[in-house]
C-alpha cells in the first residue's frame, strides 16, 4: 500500500514537472521570434501553408507529389516565401481545424490536397476572405477570377487511358486488373479511363476491377490492396493497376511476388519502390500535382494569383506516363503507339469516357 | 485452384486476429480485459518496421515484441497494481500508442504516417506438400511467422490446460480469492497475463508490416485488435476456439474481395460480407459463451 502511494505521488510529482518544463520553452519561444524579427524586419515573407490527405506524405504517391511541388516552390523563391506543411490524424477528422489554424496563423495561400478538402475549403475559404486556397482535386461551383480559391483539377482519364493502353499490350494473358481506393466518382474516373484505354487497343481485353472500400481508410490499408492484387493475379491478369493511395504498396508488392507487373499512380512509382519490386514495374500514370502547386506559388510570388479553375490534361503536361531508367526497356516497343494515342487525344480524336455512362457508349463504338 | 487460393487468402487474413486473439486468451483468462490490443497491434508495427530498417526482420521482431509488452507493463500496473478500470486504461493505451508511433515517425523517418520499405523473413516452401499442385497455394512461399502462429494454437491450448502455470493463471481469472489462500501470487499471474498479451498482439502487428506489406503505414491494422477480441470471445475463451474464430473472420474477407462486383449485388453490399457473416454465425451458431468468472474484476487483497 505504502509503495503505491509513493509511486502514485512521484507520478503526479513527474506530470506538474513535465507542465512546467512545457511551459518554460513556450515563454522562450516568441522572445526568440521578436529577436528574428528584428533582426531582419524588412524582408516579410509570404507564407504558404499545405495540410495533406489521408495517407500523408511518404505515400509514394499522391501526397508526395504535393510536397514535391512546394519543396521545389521552397528553394527557387527561397527569399521570397517560407512554407510548411500538416498531416491530419487517423481518418483525417481534423482537416479542417488544420486548415482553420494555417489560416490564423497569417498564411497567404493554403493548398488542401485532396477531393475530401472541397467543403472544409468552402466553408473555411469564406471565413477567411484574405487568404488564398488550393484545392486539389476538388470542385467547387461557382468560382471565378477574383475568387480566393483555385480548384487544381485534372484529367486522369486521360493518363489512365495511356497507362490502360499500354496494360492491353503489354498483357500476354488477356486479362488486366485495376485496384482502387475509395469508391468514388473521382477514383472511378481513373477506372474508366483505364479500361477505355486497354479496349481501345484490344477490344477482346478482360478488365478484373476491384474497389478496397468505401471510406478514406481505403487509402491507407495496404494489406487488402495486397490480397485483391493477389486475387487479380492469381485469376489470369497480368497487369495491375492501382489508384489507392498508400495502399497502392500492398499491389506493387503484390507484384513482385507473383513476378508479374504493376502501374503506379500519381508519382513515379519506380523510383520510390525497392529495388527488387523495381523490374515488375511496367510504368506509372503521372498526375502532375507538384506542377499545380508549383505553378500556384509562382503565380502568388508575382502577384498575379487568379481564383477559378485549372485543368491539367495531357496537353498541359498535367498527366502522362512515366519512363525512367528501371522500365525504359520494359516500355521502349510500345512507347510509339503510346504516344500516337496521345496526339488523337489531344487532337480531339479521341474522346476518353470520364464516367460509367459514357464508358459504355465508348465501348459500343469501338465495336461499330 | 480456387479453393486452395481462397483458403490461402483466407490464412494470410486470419493470421493477426489469430496471434492478437491468442494474446487476449492469456489476460483474459488471467482476469484482465485488454481491449489495448489494438494499441499493442499498432505499436508492433510501427517498431517491428522500424526495427527491420535499421537491423533486420529478425531484430525487428523482437523490438516489436517489446514495444507490445512495454504497453501491456502499462496496462498492468494500470490495472493489477492500481487497480483502474480495465476499459478505461485499455483506450488510453490505444490512444497513446496512435500518438506515439506518429510522433515516432515524423522524428525517425522524417515522414508522420509512413516507413520506407523494410526486409520481411525468408518466405518458407514446406517440404513435400509443397509438390502437391492442389496445395501449392497454401504451402510455397509461406511466411513462417503464420506456421508459428499455427503452432502456437496447440501450444497455448497446452500451456493454459496442462501446466502448472497454466492452472494458475487460470484460478487467478476464476476467483482470484481462493488463489491467494493457496498461496498464488496473483499479481504476478495477471502480469503474466497481460505482458503475454502485448507480445503476441506486437507480434501480430510485426506480421502485418513486415510479411504482408514490407512497409508500417499507419492505421495498417484497420481495427483487427478489436476484431482479435471479439474472435477471442467468439472462441468461448479457448486457443482452439480463436482459431476458428480468427479463420471465419479471415475467410469472410478473403471471400468478400472473390465475388465479382457485378449488377446484381450492389458495391456495398459485397463489403459488408465479412461483418454479416459474422453476425449470423455469433446469433445461429455460437452457443452460450461463459467469460472467466472474475474477468474484469480488479483483485484487492482482503476483498469481500
């Protein structure tokens, strides 16, 4: 009894220890600020804060392509911004506190990178009329040049229709898969745009879709990306697809197992990946979000900041496939065709289906 | 091929509720009700990756097993020593292992929800079977931590109903009272309990980063420790019980990604398999479960 009281008061002893050392560094902290700021009052800064999506950076993926973009934002205009970035918790409760916060804090743009900011960024875009707002991937209605916001959009049917393409012929089985993450309108685009690519060049193709569930979570849980990449193999396809996220490690895993391919989404995935998955790589559909964000900084530092929207497609340079040291020779005898598909879509010839719907109208005309 | 490449699956699923669950027969059956597991899960991840980065799967085995038991040592003088309520130092344990892995992360691999990729053990080819084409599937390529995982059933059921310890552990989760006249050291039996617990769900969580994604991402064990619970309970408080328990759970999930999305069956529908499975099972089939009966009780000598 004796010794638990002990313990038990030596504990409460460590806990008001603890506050007051807490404490004691926050008082110091804004002194050392102060002395910063006189130091150098001149030279104000702009401020431009990210918060990421579910799966945060080191996703391979998506959110480190944002980070790569303000990283690179970071070091060209190094005098004339600083920045700084959030990952929101677990489920991602708390996006937009996050964002709430940057913009109290006096940042002058605020990116939120992913679809599931769009209505945290309306709602806090309008409480905080002076601060600019990114969004990537998300859609808001209604906004034009003189909005705070720029919704950062782009046209992943379009690179997945490539990457799709290139599955059908790389595909000696005939049969292809495709991993998504979250089941949303967003997710099935890549879907659609995949499956339009693959019967475009071989209409005889049979596409195994697969969906690893129906919330955010689905971004993160690579072992259920692993086990329906297993399943896709194991039934005849061989080639894999993925738009999930951090789950997309669990398929390109898959992969190198099964010593059959995968295509990596969003970044180059070959890059990122170890170096015995590197050879089951066979490319990955790019999403130029570093562009975006680059481009939006830049936009912010000369002063010429518009609100509205972008769209990055395959003319802008927005999406396009990758080719890199570790799959130049895997790609090479069918990057010619490739990149014919790529002028008829830009050139108009092409029109890649961007839902469900016009996916099956698609398919009826290329059986005309 | 089907079939076999199903119940591969479905093993590959089954096998960290089935570690997790293990762990949960030994507190649980020495009084303590850890619903910690999860925490214990996730802490096993995260150090098991960081320990395979740094020295090797097999180091990395061992950190997260001690990262699971570092937990557990909490959750028992928690519990056993100051005697606080069970569930609730059970949640505080989740929730300081989700904050500490991120904090960890962000300070150790400068990345708050991801590892780099990190080396899993050898995969196993068991002899003889493994020529077999029918079994193939479930017998080359096997990580040896699911054989282990396998053994252990039998292992844990010997243990708990045939020895010495066993007896004991067991006694202090029926009535803890009667144990001490006897000379039991209770306290210590409940540690014993508790701090296994941690090492099998730290275990688990090594599994799932380490053999099945060669990568910690956090949230990676999506809630399986409540499920290791629920299949413990589920398995009346018996090794062979949570075997089977753990194996339906990991079926209903391996099954659930085999129907083919079509028409007829709507998306959400095919997602909700596993947990309506379950479902029917625990109404229709289970009979009735009988708990220890001083499981959740915190002990006090001199207790009425």
């Amino acid at each position: 009894m004796k010794v638990r009281k002990i313990l038990a008061v030596g504990l409460i002893f460590l806990l008001v220890a603890a506050l007051l050392v807490g404490c004691s560094k926050q008082e110091q902290q804004p002194q050392q600020q102060q002395q910063q700021g006189q130091q150098a009052p001149e030279t104000e800064k702009l401020k431009v804060g990210l918060v990421f999506d579910v799966g945060g950076r080191g996703d391979l993926s998506f959110n480190d392509s944002a980070y790569a973009g303000l990283e690179r934002a970071a070091e060209d205009f190094a005098d004339k911004i600083e920045v700084e970035y959030r990952e929101p918790s677990g489920g991602g409760q708390d996006r937009e506190q996050l964002l709430r916060l940057l913009a109290e804090n006096g940042y002058d743009l605020i990116f939120g990178v992913g679809f599931l900011f769009t209505e945290h960024i309306q709602k806090v875009s309008q409480e905080f009329p002076d601060v600019k707002f990114g969004l990537i991937d998300g859609f808001i209605d209604g906004l034009d040049e003189n909005s705070n916001v720029t919704c950062l959009l782009f046209k992943e049917h379009e690179g997945s229709f490539l990457v799709g393409a290139a599955a059908a012929m790389k595909s000696k089985t005939g049969k292809i898969g495709f991993v998504g993450g979250m089941k949303t309108p967003l997710i099935e685009r890549f879907e659609v745009g995949y499956m339009a690519g693959a019967k475009y060049v071989n209409p005889n193709i049979e596409i195994l879709s697969d969906y690893i569930g129906t919330t955010g979570e689905a971004f993160k849980d690579p072992v259920k990306g692993k086990e329906l990449a297993l399943k896709q193999f194991k039934a005849g396809a061989d080639v894999v697809y993925h738009a999930s996220g951090a789950s997309g490690v669990g398929v390109i895993e898959a992969a190198a197992a099964e010593k059959k391919l995968a295509i990596g989404v969003d970044s180059d995935q070959s890059l990122t990946a170890k170096e015995d998955q590197r050879p089951y790589i066979l490319t990955s559909m790019l999403k130029s979000v570093d562009v975006s964000v680059y481009e939006t900084i830049k936009s912010l530092v000369e002063g010429n900041f518009k609100g509205g929207y972008s769209v990055f497609g395959l003319a802008e340079n927005g999406v396009s496939y990758a080719v890199n040291d570790y799959n130049k020779e895997l790609i090479s005898d069918i990057q010619p065709k490739l990149d014919e598909l790529k002028d008829k879509i830009i050139k108009g010839e092409i029109k890649v289906p961007v839902d469900k719907k016009e996916y099956q109208e698609f398919e009826k005309s290329l059986f005309k | 091929m089907f079939l076999s490449e199903l119940l591969a699956s479905s093993l590959r699923m089954a096998v960290p509720i089935l570690l997790t669950a293990l762990g949960a027969v030994f507190t649980e059956r020495a009084g303590v009700v850890n619903i910690g597991l999860e925490g214990m899960m996730i802490v096993g991840s995260f150090w098991g990756a960081l320990g395979s980065y740094y020295y090797g799967p097999y180091f990395g085995l061992l950190l997260a097993m001690a990262a699971g038991m570092f937990l557990a040592l909490i959750h028992a003088v928690n519990t056993v020593t100051f005697r606080v309520d069970q569930i609730v130092s059970g949640v505080a344990i989740n929730i300081l292992a989700y904050g500490s892995c991120r904090f960890l992360s962000q300070a150790i691999f400068k990345m708050a929800t991801t590892s780099p990729h990190v080396a899993g053990l050898p995969k196993i080819d068991i002899p003889v079977l493994a020529g077999i084409e029918f079994l193939k599937p479930l017998v080359s390529g096997v990580s040896p931590i699911i054989i282990l995982a396998l053994l252990l059933v039998p292992l844990t059921r010997f243990v708990i109903n045939r020895t010495v310890f066993g007896l004991r552990l067991r006694s202090v989760g029926e009535n803890p009272l009667a144990a001490d006249t006897l000379g039991i050291n209770v306290f210590r039996m409940k540690y014993a309990g508790v701090l296994l617990s941690g090492m099998l769900a730290g275990l688990s969580g090594a599994y799932l980063a380490l053999e099945h994604t060669g990568m910690y991402v956090e949230g990676m064990t999506q809630g399986q420790g409540f499920i290791a619970l629920a299949a413990m309970i589920f398995g009346n408080w018996e090794p062979a019980g949570a075997l089977w328990a753990a194996l339906l759970f990991g079926f209903s999930e391996a099954l659930s990604f085999r129907v083919v999305e079509g028409g007829a069956i709507p998306y959400q529908f095919i997602k909700m398999i596993p947990y309506v499975l379950t479902l029917a099972v625990l109404a229709g089939v289970v009979r009735k479960s009988t708990p220890p009966a001083a499981d959740g009780i915190p002990y006090e000598r001199g207790m009425k």
